[in-house]
C-alpha cells in the first residue's frame, strides 16, 4: 500500500520482483510531455505519501526514472561531507523573545562581518583596520551572539 499511495498503481510506475525488492520503471503511458515525474505526481502522492524508510526505497535505475537517479547520485557524492546529525546544532523551540533578542544583534553583526569580507578580499587588510576589527565586533555584541548560542546549546532556554 506504501508504493501504491505514493508512486499509483504496482506495475505502471513501480513493482517488486521475486526477492520482494521494490524498483522503479516506466510505465507506457508516458511522453515526452507526460514524463514518469508528472506521473507520480498525478497518481502518487509525493512528498505527502506514507513513510518509506531508506530500507525500503524503490530502486531508481538512471534510463527508468533520470531526475530521480541523478537527484540520488547528487546526494552519494555530497553525503560524506555533510556534518553527522551529532554534530549539528538541535532543533529545538526557542521562546519568540530569545529569537527576537538574537536576531536584534545579528541585523547589524552580520552585515557587518560581511562587508568586512568582501572589503578585506577586494582591498586588502592593514594594520589599523584590522586591530579596529576586535573592538567594532565588540561593539556590535559579537560575544553576545556567540553566548546565545552557547545558551542554546547548553539548553538554558
């Protein structure tokens, strides 16, 4: 029922073999403007359908289904350069007045950081500017930026 309310029908879009590995496939109702994206779309419901662990994804075959099979060999070739889940910052409900309070400091902070940037790459950096550097971050509360977000991994709020 997984495949059927995502991708329509078994057999058109999608089907199983004997070892009960689901894959892809072209059904004969498609075009060259009815391509199988359009299909899924108008007889499976993408995005909104049933969970489908990794476990059991269709298998995507590059002459079945290209977007699909290239979206996935995007992502083979980024994925061990994205940070572990362990590694990232939580997710986590913030009260609207501590995202308020942070984003007050960033307006001006992160404008900022990066004209300092792109001033410092196009006309380099001397001496004076970059010593005036420290003090116009503090100035612009850059240790109270960087404390919120130490708070927020501390969970505090």
């Amino acid at each position: 029922m997984k495949y059927t309310s995502r991708f329509g029908p078994k057999g058109e879009a999608w089907d199983m073999d004997e070892n009960g590995t689901v894959f892809e496939k072209l059904p004969e109702s498609l075009t060259d403007d009815f391509t199988i994206e359009n299909y899924k779309y108008t007889y499976g419901m993408v995005d909104y359908g049933p969970l489908i662990r990794k476990d059991e994804n269709a298998e995507v075959l590059e002459d079945v289904a290209w977007t699909s099979w290239y979206r996935i060999e995007c992502v083979k070739e980024v994925h061990d350069y994205c940070l572990p889940a362990e590694n990232q910052l939580p997710i986590r409900f913030v009260d609207p007045a501590k995202t308020n309070e942070r984003t007050f400091i960033e307006t001006e902070l992160l404008a900022y950081i990066r004209n300092y940037i792109a001033t410092s790459i196009l006309e380099g950096i001397d001496d004076s500017s970059w010593n005036a550097h420290p003090d116009q971050l503090k100035a612009l509360q850059y240790d109270a930026w960087l404390q919120w977000y130490q708070d927020y991994l501390d969970g505090k709020f």
